[in-house]
C-alpha cells in the first residue's frame, strides 16, 4: 500500500486561508464507505479547538474525505498523517495539499485503516509516530477503531496517543461517556474508560453534514490514561464484563452464576457495598475492577 506523496499536476491547490479551502461539498459520497461530508464552520472549528494542537504536534486523521477538516489541522501548524481508503479522494487529496505534501506538513497512506498494519507502515514510509488523533469516522466501524486506537483491556496500546477526538454517533457518545446506573452504560463504556477518560463535547445535528445523515452526532474527546487501580488481572475482567452484559436486563448473579455461585456473588457484591440484586448497568469501571479482583482471589483459594 504505498503512500501517495503528491503527483504533478497542472492544477494550483487553493492557498492556505483561500475561501475556496472552505466547507463544500464536491465528490459525491459513498454509501458503502460511510461517508458523509461535515459542512459545519462552526463544527469544525470545535473539532479543531478540542483537539488542542500546536505547533510539533504530529496528528493522525482517519478518513479524511474532501480535506476540509485537514485544510483547519494543517493550518493550527501541526502536521497531518492522514489514511483514507478512497482511491479518488486520495488522487483529490494529492492534488488539493501537493504543497503540503513537498514540505513534509502533510502525508497519506491510501488504506483501509482496519486493515492497515500501523507500525509497519510508519517504518516502511519512514513517518514519526502520531501523538494526537483527529477525525470524523465512518459510523459502522466506531467500534473497531476505537480498539485499534485504544487497545483493549488485556493488551492497551503500548503507544498511547495523548488526546483522541473524533466525531461519531449521538448514540456511541451516549455510551463512551455514560454513568453507571444508567441505561447507556455498557459493556462498551467499561472498556473504554478503563483505558481512556472521556467526555462529550459538542452535539452535531444531521443539518451539519451532506448527505444529511439519519441519526444525531456528537464530538467526543478521548484522554488515554493506565486506569488509577488496574486490575489483577486484565484478561479476566474482560471475560467478566462480557458475561455480565450478556443479558443486560437480567440482575448480574444471574449472569455470572457460570463462574460463581449466586449466594457466594451476593456476599461479594455486599462486601465490596454493591446491591446483590444489581444488574451490569449498575456498575462503574472501578466497581467492575473490584469485582473482577475479588471474584478472581476466590477462584484463586478453590
């Protein structure tokens, strides 16, 4: 998969600041790449503000279409690595940033990003490693990339980035940040906090792009950090907010009996000042991780 670094062309890229580098919508959206275009001054520069980009800064934008958000992170000074999986939109691309490109602010990998092996791509194009992402990514796929950026509870990203913001779903924003004790609390919300702090930034509305999309979205901005008490054991306590989320609405020693017996889980809930009679929703990050803790010592004494 080579990376595009300019072609020669006849066509002169809009200059930096230049109202043609504006908001506009040009190449018709995929369906099948998820895309639709963000037409928003307003949220894009909150996109860009949330980022919190200087100057040395080496930026990782997944997906970045018709480069209008591209167009506000270059202009911040930072350098942009983006990957993009449409050959058309990077032939655009090449063309649109050839002067970024020539000074080295600017470089694209034309790839899937799922299937793109990260690191050895870095080493093969000879690139610095990102330290911050940002992008508007396709909706369907949110939950593999935020693995792929995050890492998961048994292996995080040995890399971490040291702010991640990206522009998703009303519904995944809902979820990441959500309470517990409340109905968007998940299996997908334990993860994730477990590696990263998170907190919605701003509401988009579907006006907000072309094609107008069904659903709302929002901007969601992500901290990785080693969670403050890790678990003792990763591997388990990912096996066991998976279980106990199985059935969401059932409580959660009906869920976990497999591992442990209902009585003995009641006792443990009680003693680390649970409600036995909790379901999965009902339970923080650190509450999962004192759980998984003391369901695995159990286990050890057997």
């Amino acid at each position: 998969m080579p990376a595009r670094t300019g072609r020669k062309t006849s066509a002169n890229p809009a200059p930096r600041n230049d109202p043609r580098a504006g908001p506009k919508v040009g190449k018709r959206a995929r369906k099948r790449f998820g895309q639709h275009w963000l037409c928003s001054d307003q949220v894009l520069n909150q996109i860009v503000r949330a980022g919190e980009l200087a100057e040395g800064d080496l930026v990782l934008e997944i997906g970045p279409g018709q480069g209008v958000l591209t167009q506000r992170l270059l202009d911040t000074s930072a350098k942009v690595l983006a990957v993009e999986i449409d050959r058309d939109l990077c032939l655009q691309l090449s063309d649109q940033f050839i002067a970024d490109m020539a000074s080295g602010q600017f470089r694209l990998i034309e790839s899937d990003f799922l299937e793109l092996n990260f690191d050895q791509a870095l080493l093969d194009f000879e690139l610095d490693r990102p330290n911050k992402v940002v992008a508007n990514i396709p909706y369907y796929i949110t939950a593999p990339i935020l693995e792929k950026l995050l890492g998961t509870m048994r292996s995080p990203n040995p890399f971490p980035f040291s702010n991640i913001v990206l522009l998703v779903q009303k519904e995944i924003s809902d979820r990441l940040c959500a309470q517990p004790g409340t109905r968007a609390n998940g299996a997908l919300t334990i993860r994730v906090q477990y590696l990263a702090e998170c907190e919605e930034i701003c509401l988009v509305p579907p006006s907000a792009f072309k094609p107008t999309p069904k659903v709302d979205s929002a901007v969601v901005r992500l901290r990785p950090r080693p969670f403050l008490t890790p678990a003792e054991d990763p591997i388990f306590l990912s096996q066991l907010v998976k279980l106990g989320f199985s059935q969401k609405r059932k409580m959660l020693r009906n869920n976990l009996q497999s591992i442990v017996d209902r009585d003995t889980l009641s006792a443990l809930l009680e003693s680390l000042s649970l409600n036995p009679q909790t379901r999965a929703e009902g339970l923080g990050v650190g509450e999962w991780v004192a759980l998984s803790n003391a369901v695995g010592k159990l286990k050890s004494e057997v």
